[in-house]
C-alpha cells in the first residue's frame, strides 16, 4: 500500500537514514559528554566519536580531518565562509566573485559584506544554470580575493564546472569557495581535485540530522584562514567557538559514511527514476525542464508547465510533497529568482515544479507521482483562460494585461 | 499554508467552468490580471435583454486556490442577480464567505474587477457608459 502525501522535495531536506540514527543515540544519553572536557573519560568518549566523524566526513570530499570545521548547517557554512575570508583578506583585496542563483545564504552575505566595503560581482548564468570557467575568469580583478561559486544549484540541480573554476582561481591566487550543500553525499566531490579551498554542506541533505554541517578549510597550498564569527572558547582551531554537537556530529560522520559506500549504486538508481518521471511529464504538451539536462544532479528535476499556476498546481499535487518557483503567498507575488535569473518569463517560473528524489523514492512512488501530476496539469488547464487562448493560437503577448 | 474548506470544495468542484460566447450581444466578457502576476481570471455573463437579469455565469482562471475559489464563488453569485445587484459584491464578501488570509484577499479583489469588467463590457455593448468604480483597487 502506497502511503500518502509522497515524499519528493529531498532538495529541501532528506529523512534520516535510521542507521544515522542508531549512531547517534548512545551519544544522547550513555555518552554525553562535554568533547572539550580533557579531563574525564566522558569527555575522551566524546572527543573520540567526534574525531571519527571527523575523518568519516573528511574522506568522503579527500581532505584532512583538521581541514573540516563543524558549524551548524550551510547557512553558517557560508556567512563563515564569505565573512571570514573578507576579513581575513581584506587588506589583499576587496573583490568577491559570485553568481546571481546562488542561495539566499550567499546572495545575502554578500550584500551584507557590499555594506561593509566589499565589492562584488554577481554573474549571469547562462541559460542552462551554469557559468563557464571563462566566465568567471574575465571577471577577475587585480583586488579579486575569492571567488564563491555553488557546486550545483538547489533548485535546478545544475552541476557547475567547478573543478575547471577552481583550477583557474588557483592560477590567479584566488581563493576559491563553493556552496556544496546539494552535491556532496550525491555525486562525488574531491576538493583536491576539484581546487577547492573552502566547502559548504550540511548533514540534513544527506540523511543526516538538521542543526549540523560543516566548512572544509583548506591547510595546505594555499593555507586559508577564516575569522572567526562567533566568539568564544576557539573551538574548531579557532575558527568557530561553541561546544561541538556531538550527537549530530556522530550521526553526520555516519552519513557521510553511507553516502560515500552507496553513492554510486543509488545515483544510478534515482537517475533512472528521474528520467521515467521527467520523460513521462514531458509528454504533457508545452511542458520544459528548467535548466542544464547535460550537467546536472541524478535525482533533481524541474519542470515548468505552461498556462497553469504553480501554486494552483502544487494544490491540485497534494499527495505528493515538492516545491514550487511560484511565490504567490508572499506578498511580492515574485516567483522565483533562480528561474527568472535562468532567463525564464515570469509565467513559465510561475508555472514550475522542483522534483526532488531520494533513497527512499521508489518506483511505485514514482509512477503515482506521474498520474497525479498529469491529472492535476490537465483538470488545470481545463479551467486556464490562457490555455484556451493558447490553444486559439492567441499570442499572450499581444494582450495588454492589467497589472495588479 | 492551510486552505478552508470552502476553497478547498471550490477548487475540488469548480462552479460553471466554461465559455461563453463572447460575440453574442448579451455577453459581457471581463479578463483580468496577468500571468506574470500568476492570477488570470476570465469571467462571462450572460444576460437577459429584457430583465437585466444575469442568466448564466462562466469563468476559467489561471491561478493559485483561492483565486479558483474567488472565481467559481462569483460565478455562483452572479446568477439570477439583475446587473444592478450583481455590481454590489464585494470582494471582501467573498474574504469572508472562503475565509481568505490576508495574503490571499488580492484573489477576491480580482474577481471583483472580473465582475465589474464582464458587466462594463455588457454595458458598452448595449451603448452604456461603463461604470467608473470609485474603489481603486491598483
């Protein structure tokens, strides 16, 4: 028996994988201790399942373990990340390179950093989500201090070239950062061969527990350093004080583990879930996947579906959980600034949905996903004004609509 | 967010989907909003010549929920009601009778211009004045 609403939004967050969880447990009540009391044994207890989380996590991206600092999720991640270099780099240069799709935890730091005297560069992806390697390079600057490109975008699943942009940072002595949240645990990310010199990600996205995530800082060629953002007891070789979560430190180094042994067997599987439910979509007439279908994660897929509206249709979707580009319940009733950066019109963002699979999809999910979807499209477009117009072969641009 | 029950029913079971025809002189034919705001509404009245009175009522709306329950509520409303009658709804009775949150009462005002646009149109057919409404709603 299929159970409802069926869970498909993992880009937003994943369930804990219940071996995550029976990591976890002994460390909330059997060994609770404090992983900086160096005094008692529950403290060694501690520090010692902190450590080994610490290489779990460490050898799943092919860094070191004093190279991970534990935060609290990726948000922190990259304010860390963003002002910590800014800080520490200041006085080389002021030039922060970044993309206008990243997530609002970066768009937002940088604005923030904008008011403290940073300059910033906020590119253009090209049409399929991505930037080029040539595209960012022609935006660097004598005072270019770091560059902060996401490895693969949340709400498309694009995957940019990241490798070839950390390469060619290094080349120019820039640091170079990338919001991985989405992509470590899901495809393989190595930041010595990727040239990466700081990382963002959480557990949470990877069937770990909420509330944990970390910053990868690099040590060696180059050493980078980050100022601290919180002050305190210099936790984390002083770049983030606070006493270590352990229990979601322990269930994220568990997480990491599964993802790095099972990684290659189930992207292969959710790809193929994906493109059944993507090819099976795309049968529905005016139907467009958002974004790069070349480049791009295994279980994401974003689909805008013309003449019905994205809120009205994630109503008519509701036994099944995903998200939409359509934003009508703010007040601004501004879509989505990812689709409408991609270039997309306001009424195609307005009409999107974001499919996100996980280990826990499965095929007959997936199967009911595609009736429901088609059903709910066509009852909407059954009631769609412009889908009659569309269909009279009435150009909707030629009307002069009334702005509200 | 949570929708009442009442839009939930409208969405689920739409009241008088469909099209007139918008050449007939008895037809008054209102469309408002734009897609890029993610609200369309096209509403149709058909009328009586002789009584004013609103015999049929059609809409079709591109929109979220609340603005298919705005839409299909109107249409309910519309029908039997002289023009007369019909240009005193307004939208905040429609707030209340689908409990709209405040984020959503831009969908009842909608289909209150999509009232009063169909009824100008009738008007303009017919060699009426269109009526200025004094309420400005953008």
């Amino acid at each position: 028996m299929l159970k409802l609403p069926i869970y498909l939004d993992n880009n937003a967050t994943t369930p804990m994988d219940p071996r995550v969880l029976e990591a976890m447990l002994p460390y909330f009540t059997e060994y609770f201790g404090n992983a900086a009391s160096r005094n008692h044994p529950f403290g060694w207890k501690a520090e010692e399942a902190v450590d080994y989380a610490r290489e779990q996590i460490a050898k799943l991206i092919g860094a070191t373990e004093k190279e991970i600092i534990f935060t609290s999720g990726a948000t922190e991640s990259n304010n860390l990340a963003l002002k910590g270099v800014f800080e520490m780099y200041r006085e080389k240069g002021n030039h922060i390179i970044t993309v206008n799709i990243e997530h609002k935890a970066i768009i937002d730091t940088c604005r923030h950093l904008e008011k403290q005297g940073a300059e910033v560069t906020y590119l253009e992806p090209q049409p399929d989500g991505r930037v080029s390697v040539e595209q960012v390079e022609a935006a660097i600057k004598p005072n270019t201090i770091l560059i902060s490109v996401m490895y693969a975008n949340n709400e498309i699943g694009c995957i940019n070239p990241i490798r070839e942009i950390g390469e060619m940072a290094h080349r120019h002595g820039v640091l170079m950062h990338t919001d991985a949240t989405q992509s470590i645990g899901k495809i393989p990310v190595n930041v010595l061969t990727d040239h990466i010199d700081l990382a963002s990600f959480s557990a949470h996205k990877m069937y770990g527990p909420k509330g944990i995530g970390a910053l990868y800082v690099r040590r060696k060629n180059p050493r980078v350093k980050v100022t601290s953002q919180l002050d305190g007891g210099g936790h984390e070789r002083g770049m983030r004080s606070g006493t270590l979560n352990v229990t979601g430190i322990v269930g994220f180094g568990k997480a990491c583990e599964l993802a790095m042994n099972e990684m290659a067997e189930e992207s292969i599987r959710l790809a193929k879930l994906r493109d059944k439910l993507e090819t099976e979509l795309l049968t529905l007439e005016e139907s467009y996947v958002n974004g790069s279908t070349a480049h791009r994660l295994p279980h994401v897929s974003n689909i805008s579906f013309k003449y019905v509206e994205g809120e009205g249709l994630m109503m008519g979707v509701k036994d099944i959980a995903v998200s939409s580009g359509s934003a009508c319940t703010s007040a601004s009733l501004e879509p989505s600034y990812v689709l409408k950066n991609l270039g997309l019109d306001d009424e195609l963002a307005h009409s999107s949905l974001r499919f996100g699979l996980g280990r826990f999809t499965n095929e007959e999910q997936i199967d009911f996903a595609i009736d429901h979807v088609k059903t709910a499209v066509e009852k909407l477009r059954d009631m769609s004004p412009l889908w009659e117009m569309f269909k009279e072969g009435i150009d909707l641009k030629s009307i002069e609509w009334a702005e509200h | 967010m949570a929708y009442s029950e009442k839009v939930i029913d409208h969405y689920q079971n739409p009241r008088n989907i469909g099209t007139l025809d918008k050449s007939l002189d008895n037809v008054g034919t209102g469309l408002v909003g734009a897609p890029e705001c993610g609200d369309v509404m096209r509403l149709q009245i058909q009328v009586n010549n002789e009584t004013g009175v609103i015999e049929d009522a059609k809409f079709k709306t591109f929109g979220c929920g609340s603005a298919i329950a705005s839409s299909s509520l109107a249409t309910e409303w519309l029908k039997g009601k002289t023009i007369n009658d019909a240009l005193s709804i307004d939208n905040m009775d429609i707030v209340e009778e689908l409990a709209l949150p405040p984020v959503k009462i831009h969908c009842s005002v909608l289909a209150e211009d999509a009232i009063k646009a169909a009824i100008n149109d009738y008007r303009t057919k017919k060699g009426l004045e269109p009526i200025i409404d004094g309420k400005k709603h953008y």
